[in-house]
C-alpha cells in the first residue's frame, strides 16, 4: 500500500505592519534591506525576470534569529525574481529548503513566492505565500514544507523588526 502524501501545496502568513505601503515595499523589493533582514546578502538587485546568486549570512535583526542560520552561513541562495508589480506585488522562485550541500536542486521544480501589499488602517497588510510543494520530490516535500512553514514565521517577525528598527 501507498502512503497518500498530505503535504498542503501552499503556505500562507499575513501581518500588518506599522509602516506605509511605500517603506514596506522597499524592505520586500530592495535586494539589500531584503538581505538584511532576510539573511541573505545578493550579488545585484532585484530585476523582473532575472537569477540572482547570494549566499546565506545571519539576519542582522534579531540575535535568535541568527543564531538558527549561522550553520547555514556561506550557503549559495540562488533566487530568481519573477515578476514586479512596483508597492503591489513582487514574486520570486526558489528551490526550497535547499540547504543539503551535497544535494543538487538544479532540476527540481522551484517553489513561488508571492509578496503582497495592502492598505490598512494600522499601517500595510503584508501577505507572503508560497505554493507549489506537492512537485518538490517526494523524498523531501514534507521537510521543505514544515521548515518554510516555521522560516515564513519567523521572517515576518524579522520584518516587522527591521521596520521598527530602520523607519525612515
């Protein structure tokens, strides 16, 4: 008998920040402040349509944080900006959870990535998701989607940090 794979093929987080639309859309479009928070330090901007090669540095927003990616430190991150819809939307693939070094992901099917803005009240409704899991590998599709399930937690925090930290 076949283990029926339960993996949901999306993930979805929403926060509202205490910022304009215009300030979050720069934490979410600038490839630097991204990294900075993220963890992620680019070789160039964020171009629709375009790779783009980084490697993973600890988040400079929260200590904890930090500590949980510095074994990944060095790691190659490579990203590919989809699409930009400029302080609407902007859209990245990945391959995730691709943190094995021994492991090639370069023929695995990527994930997407969708950044969100709204207006509200409080400030800007940010909305991350990410679908496309049930194509990861089998092999890896559970793990790939618990770990982003937690990181997407947790990055929302560190943005919410780095607003509060770098307002202007």
């Amino acid at each position: 008998m076949t283990k029926h794979d339960e993996t949901p093929d999306s993930i979805q987080k929403k926060i509202t920040l205490r910022a304009p639309r215009s300030r979050v859309w720069r934490a979410i479009s600038d490839a630097k402040e991204f990294g900075t928070w993220f963890g992620v330090e680019f070789e160039g901007p964020f171009v629709a349509g375009k790779a783009l090669k980084g490697r993973i540095v600890p988040t400079k927003v929260d200590p904890e944080v930090a500590k949980l990616q510095e074994p990944h430190t060095g790691l190659p991150f490579d990203w590919t900006v989809e699409a930009i819809e400029p302080e609407q939307w902007i859209s990245f693939r990945w391959h995730p959870f691709g943190i094995d070094k021994a492991r090639d992901y370069s023929h695995e099917p990527k994930t997407l990535i969708v950044f969100e803005l709204e207006d509200s009240e409080d400030g800007t409704v940010l909305t991350i998701t990410e679908s496309g899991f049930r194509s990861i590998p089998l092999d890896r599709r559970a793990q790939a989607f618990a770990a982003n399930d937690g990181g997407w937690e947790h990055q929302t925090r560190l943005l919410e940090k780095y607003l509060a930290l770098h307002a202007a």
